[in-house]
C-alpha cells in the first residue's frame, strides 16, 4: 500500500537578517491512510513549519530547499502549481489552528464560514451549502445550530470556536487533517471534549490526522504513531506504546520524565 | 492549637465593571472566597478561564479593589493598608506573572530588571546593587554576565528565571505564582517548578500557586483549592483532594488530564458545556447546567451550597458531595 503522505528530505529554512535559520532539517516520514500521527515537541522544533510546508502556506520569508519532495495522493506538492493546491486544501488537505479566535474571518458569520468550503469546492446552491453546514454545525455540537450558523465568532467561546474550526476543516471529508496544537489553548474539560470529538470525527470519516502537540498526554490519548522533533529532526520515530514503554533517544525520555502527570496511589 | 496563617481570606467579593456601547455591566469575578495559608504553606488555586483565580491573587496583592470581605496578613489588616504602609508591605509580598514575554520591560537590561526593586525599596544602592543582581542571577540558575542581556536574547525559561529573581529581589517572605510555568515548554516547565520548590524550601517561601492544570499542581502544593465561576467549590489539604475528589467539577478536572500512559487509554465521557460560557447564572449552584451527578436535583437549586466539612480540612460546596454520583 501506498502512504497517503510522504515526506522526503524536506528541508525548511527562514531568512534572517545575518543567516538563514533552518526550522525543519532533512526529515522523512509517511502518513498510512485513516492514522493518527503525532508530531510531537517543544517550541522552535520545527513541527509547525512541517505543518505549514505541507500545506503549502509557509510565510514568504521561508525556504524550502530543493531536493525534498512532500508526495501526497501520488503527487508532489512541492512541484504542484498553486491554483491546482487549492483545489486539494479544503477538499483533499485541511488544517486546524491553535487559536481559533486567529483562524476564523472575525467579520463573517460562522456558518458562511464553513458553507464557504462547499462553495469554493463547486457547490453551486448556496441553499445547498448552507444546509450541509447546518449539518455539519450540529455534527460538531453547537446545539443551536441555526441560530449559531449567524454567530460571529467573538460570540462563541473557545471551545465553540475550535468546533467550527473542525466543520470547516472536515467538512468535504478530506484525507488528511493537519491539527496543529488545536486543543492547546483550551481550558483542561474543553479541551477533552474537543479531543474526543476530533476522535470521532476522524473515526466517521476515515481521515488521517497529523497531529501536533507538545503535549505527550495527548499523544498518548489519541495517536498510533509518534514523530518527536528537536531543533528541525525527528529524533525518535516509534509506535505510540513503544514511545512511552521503550523510548530510545534520550530527549524522548527527557520529554517522558518531564510531562506533568496526576500520581495517584488508589 | 493551629498556628495563625500568615494570610487569611474571608468572604472576599471582587466585581469587575465594564461598558460596551456605553452600557454598564458588572461582572461578579469573585464572590465569597475565604481561605488561610500558613506560613510555609504552598496554596494551590485552580480552575479554568474566568473562574476568580487571577482576580482573587491580585486582589491579595492590594491591586486592584475588592468589592467585600478581609483579609489579614500576618494579623494586620490588608484592606486597611495605605500610602506608605503600604508601599513598605509591598516588598514582603511579590508576584511572578505567566508570561515573560511581556512581564519584562524589553527596553530594560536583565539587571535593571531584577535591581530594580532593590533600588525602590532602598535595600542596595551604588555597586551593592549589582553585587546583588549577580547573586540573585546565580540562585535562579542563571550567570551574573546575564545581567547585561535584555529579555529578547533570552528563551522563555531563561525570562521566566529574571521574572523570578525580580520578585526575590526584596527578600520577600510571600510569592504569588501566577500561572508562572504555564507558558513554557515541559522540559522547561518541569525545571523552572523544581527551581520554585527549590527556593521556597530554601527561603522558607509561603506561596499561592495559581494554575489552570491539576496536574501541575499536586506536586507543589499543601493544599489546593478549586475555583468555579468565582467560588471555591472545593478545598483541601493536595492528597485528600486527588485521592478523594468530593466534588463533581474537580472529578471532572481530574478526569479531563490526559492518560500518561497510552495502555490506559478509556471511553471518557466529557464534561459538557464551557466555563467561560457567559450569561446569567442560574440560582444555586453554578455548577449545575453542567454537572453529570446522578443525584442531582431541584434541591441543588434552592440555595448556592455552602462548603461544609467532609474530614479534617477538606471541605466541598456540593449537597451531593455524600450520595454516589455514577
């Protein structure tokens, strides 16, 4: 079988001031159909800018050095022209943000937000659009979805903001999902809702996620596979129970001993 | 006979007054907090967005105006406190903030940073001052050359050291950490509270350690508080409440902490609903459009429940706390 994504020697680089600063160093790895991977490390390590090399939205001041290649769906996006990788974000490739409250249009309503994404991906019937995303709006628990259809999004919470973030991004059911922190600045009981309702939606719709965290707790929670990044490497590759039963570089198990966890002697 | 606490709270009220479009709203922030932390004593308040944790820490540090209650500090009375009784009280009390990024003035070298206070209060003056700075420096883990930097060439963890050595600068006796290791990345987070734990056992520090995380908070603290909605729900000494979580909130904040294990991965059912949702509080108890006990009911909304004692110092605001909840 061949991986739905695979990343070859990719390099990202930003232009400095006195040099360029390498974010993400030479790295590989694949993503299987229909998997949770997790990307794991701290701040600077480069896994944002992975992200973002992906999806083809690094900012202008980034690199990305030839001789790597991000091959999805057999074709390499890094040689894809940009009207034909829009066509593939939103429908085929989609991602979700840290901060919702930054992501989303402040001055359009939540719902044309996400009808947006039917509208651009040829859906002609605007009617029809908006009730896919009345649809989808439910799906993803605003209770009131007609009403909070014609919200703007300082009116919503933060976690109701994420649960549009995910209609919008899975909305035409895409094969992957880049989720970059997307539970990060949620309070600790919003955040398992919104975790447990990207598990849900991943598992109905069959879409692969990449996710990245700097949380292990999460990774632990949700993911089969883990990637941990340090200074733009991946350091250590393993399945996630291996990960945290037998990790092999020593900054996963700095990572490991360093994550905040409830002792409890019950 | 229980030592006096150095800082007792009781019935503390803050109201926040806003005006959009040029209506007056009040928002009740904190609504009848009391606690005591003893000298020595590492108190923990947590809760998520909104609940009065900030609010009630700010309002201990006499900086911003309490709307009701008192509190005493070392038994003298803190709301009494003006001019320069005040000013000299400041130094006994300090704060280090959740964010370096903006808690340090980027125009300012780390030494006039962590010399300023010294230099206020009058503690240092001429080439005392930088003598002291360096040694500061050198006890948060930091070199006495760090002074000349300023906050740009530092990592998060490196400011978050000034931050600290700012406010030990004056030799205070009480810290106020105020969501002080959120910002920062794990490796460094696990460093800069084994660094607090280290100084306040050091010092003979008496902390209140603010946090939104559980789980960072059982290691330092004696005693935690939650916070909802801008009441204590619950309290009580930090192994009573993670061992025997009474009330429905803080189970459900236990059980929001992720597994750190992957083998104990389970179905969870989340907590519904948001806590910073706004709106109108029903009567009662403000917990209740979102509590999961099985035993709830009208009763919960006849009166907001009262902490009452469940063992020795453990006390929770839930008329259920007793009845099984699954």
């Amino acid at each position: 079988m061949t991986p739905l994504l695979s990343v070859e020697n990719l390099r990202v680089t930003y232009a400095g001031r006195d040099a360029d600063r390498i974010a993400v160093d030479d790295i590989s790895f694949t993503v299987e159909p229909g998997e949770i991977v997790a990307l794991v490390g701290e701040s600077g390590s480069g896994k944002t800018a992975t992200g973002l090399a992906i999806m083809g939205i690094l900012s202008p001041n980034a690199r990305v050095a030839p001789g790597g290649a991000i091959r999805f769906e057999g074709r390499d996006l890094l040689a894809t022209p940009e009207k034909e990788l829009r066509d593939l974000r939103g429908r085929r490739i989609s991602m979700v943000f840290q901060e919702p409250a930054a992501a989303l249009n402040p001055v359009m309503r939540v719902g044309d937000q996400v009808a947006e994404v039917a509208l651009v991906h040829g859906e002609r019937d605007r009617h029809a659009a908006r009730s896919r995303a009345v649809e989808m709006l439910v799906r993803v628990g605003l209770a009131d979805a007609e009403r909070q259809y014609r919200s703007y999004p300082h009116e919503l919470s933060g976690g109701m903001r994420q649960r549009v973030m995910l209609a919008i991004a899975l909305l035409l059911k895409p094969a992957l999902v880049i989720a970059d922190e997307p539970t990060s600045a949620l309070d600790v009981t919003v955040q398992a809702q919104v975790l447990s309702l990207l598990l849900d939606l991943q598992r109905e719709s069959q879409t692969a996620v990449l996710f990245i965290t700097h949380d292990l707790g999460v990774v632990a929670e949700t993911c089969s596979r883990a990637l941990v990044m340090r200074a733009g490497a991946i350091v250590e590759a393993a399945s996630v129970d291996d990960l945290f039963h037998a990790p092999k570089h020593p900054y996963t198990r700095d990572l490991l001993a360093a994550m905040p966890r409830i002792v409890s002697s019950r | 006979m229980t030592p006096v606490p150095l800082l007792s709270v009781r019935d503390l009220r803050v109201r926040h007054q806003s005006s959009g479009f040029g209506i007056a709203k009040t928002t009740v922030a904190v609504d009848g907090v009391s606690f005591d932390i003893g000298r020595g004593d590492t108190f923990a308040l947590v809760g998520e967005s909104g609940c009065g944790k900030t609010t009630t820490a700010r309002a201990v540090l006499r900086l911003i105006d309490v709307s009701g209650g008192t509190m005493r500090y070392d038994g003298d009375d803190l709301l009494a406190m003006r001019g320069e009784t005040l000013r000299r009280h400041r130094k006994r009390m300090q704060i280090v903030f959740q964010d370096p990024f903006t808690s340090l003035n980027p125009r300012h070298t780390v030494g006039a940073i962590v010399g300023e206070g010294l230099i206020v209060h009058e503690l240092a003056r001429g080439s005392e001052v930088n003598a002291r700075v360096a040694q500061l420096l050198q006890e948060v883990g930091l070199e006495p050359a760090d002074a000349t930097r300023r906050p740009a060439e530092l990592s998060g963890g490196q400011r978050q050291r000034v931050a600290i050595a700012r406010a030990l600068a004056v030799d205070p006796e009480f810290l106020v950490l105020d969501e002080a290791v959120s910002a920062l990345d794990v490796t460094t987070q696990a460093q800069v509270l084994a660094l607090i734990a280290r100084l306040r056992d050091a010092r003979g520090l008496t902390c209140l350690f603010i946090a939104h995380n559980l789980a960072v908070v059982q290691q330092v603290a004696t005693a935690v508080a939650v916070m909802y909605r801008g009441r204590i729900v619950e309290q009580g000494p930090t192994a009573a409440l993670f061992e025997t979580p009474a009330h429905p909130y803080t189970r459900a904040m236990l059980d929001a902490v992720p597994v750190s294990d992957p083998r104990d991965r389970r179905e969870r059912t989340p907590l519904a609903g948001d806590p910073d949702a706004g709106g109108s509080l029903p009567p009662g108890c403000a917990f209740f459009p979102r509590c999961p006990h099985l035993a709830k009911d009208d009763a919960c909304l006849a009166a907001v429940p009262d902490l009452h004692e469940l063992a020795d110092g453990h006390l929770v605001a839930c008329t259920k706390a007793a009845a099984p909840s699954l």
